[in-house]
C-alpha cells in the first residue's frame, strides 16, 4: 500500500492526490454576473452544504492571480447561483471550466439555456433539478499564505426543486435526484450509476444514548 507525503509532491500532484482521493464529490454550477453584467458560469467540486440555520455553502475556489472570475464576481456584487448539474447537461458543465476570457459568457458560447432567478441577479441554468439563490456571507483564506485558497460561504435565499425530482412535500426525493458527482483527473459520476440504499434511523439503548 503507497504511503504519501502530501508535502512532498509537486503542487499539481498534491491537487491530484486531493480530488482522487475524496470521491464522489457534488458539483457546485455557479452562476454569477460582473459588474458589466456579463455572466459567469463555472464548476467546483471542492463543495459543501455547511448548516440550516440559515441555510448555507461551501465553495472552495482555488488561488489564481488574478482571482478567479466566480471568486471577483461574488466580492463586487455579493450574489450567485448554485445548480447542481444533471447528467444530461455533463459535457456542457464540463466545457464551463475552460479557460475563457473574462468578457465572455460561457452562456452564450456554449449555448446554455437559462432563465431569470428570483432574487438575485445572475441567471439559473434551465433544466438542472436543484438551483439555489445565494448570497455573500464571507470568504475564509486556507493554505500558503503566498497562493491560498479562498473558502467562500454563501446564504441559500431561494431553492428550485424541479418536478422531476420533488417528493410529495417539495423537498428532494433521494430516490429521484441523481446529479453528476467528480471523480479523480477529469472523470465523473453518472447520475444514473446510483444505487440508493436506505437504512432504518439508528437504535441506541436507553444506557447508551447521549442525555439533551
């Protein structure tokens, strides 16, 4: 069995070592407008929900100088969408994460469909089954002070549970919603593949359980 020194590795492998080794991984799909009013969209995998009250995230954006165009939008104008992406829309989320010119929508070249959100300004993607409507909390440093990643927290102010995928209360059923997850290198996890098992909540004994 290999042991690894993360601090021995080139930085590249480190990054390597990092998204092949915590799988699958949910793909945060960012939307996010600049101050022109051109619309960014971008995915990250180094994504997390964080707590309910509120509802919030995690979106870690890897260091770039200059800032990623996601992490300069959510600092000027304070508002995103999240979608998670279905499997039908893989290789356009996929194709999002190129490198393009700051001036540019990856909406419009790549054809995107996408209609308006509700309370924040960048648009959602048409046809993912969960989109949520966020704003700027704040952002936390993480790493090489030289080269840090940036651990941006965001406030759910709206959630869109598309049909497809509701139970009969509106929430999410886990049978149903089966986005696309990333894998290690540039591979990913088909919805589909999913194989749900459900499991009965946990039995404690009386002698054994936690006093509240």
């Amino acid at each position: 069995m290999p042991v690894i020194d993360p601090n021995a590795l080139k930085p590249l492998d480190r990054y390597r070592l990092m998204i092949g080794s915590v799988v699958p991984r949910p793909i945060a799909w960012v939307s996010t407008v600049n101050s022109a009013g051109v619309v960014n969209l971008a995915p990250f995998s180094f994504f997390t929900g964080v707590g309910s009250k509120p509802c919030s995230l995690m979106i870690s954006i890897g260091y770039r100088d200059p800032a990623k165009d996601t992490l300069r939008n959510l600092r000027n104008q304070g508002e995103a969408v999240v979608q998670l992406p279905p499997q039908h829309l893989l290789d356009q989320m996929h194709q999002t994460g190129g490198e393009y010119k700051s001036d540019l929508s990856e909406l419009d070249l790549l054809e995107i469909a996408h209609e308006p959100a509700e309370v924040v300004a960048p648009p959602r993607v048409a046809g993912c089954d969960i989109a949520m409507e966020c704003r700027f909390m704040q952002e936390v440093l993480v790493g090489d002070p030289d080269t840090p990643a940036t651990a941006v927290f965001l406030e759910v102010l709206r959630v869109h549970v598309s049909d497809q995928v509701a139970a009969a209360d509106g929430l999410p059923d886990p049978h149903k919603l089966m986005t696309v997850g990333r894998l290690g290198d540039r591979a990913y996890l088909a919805g589909e593949g999913w194989q749900v098992q459900d499991r009965d909540k946990q039995r404690v004994p009386d002698e054994h359980r936690r006093q509240r």
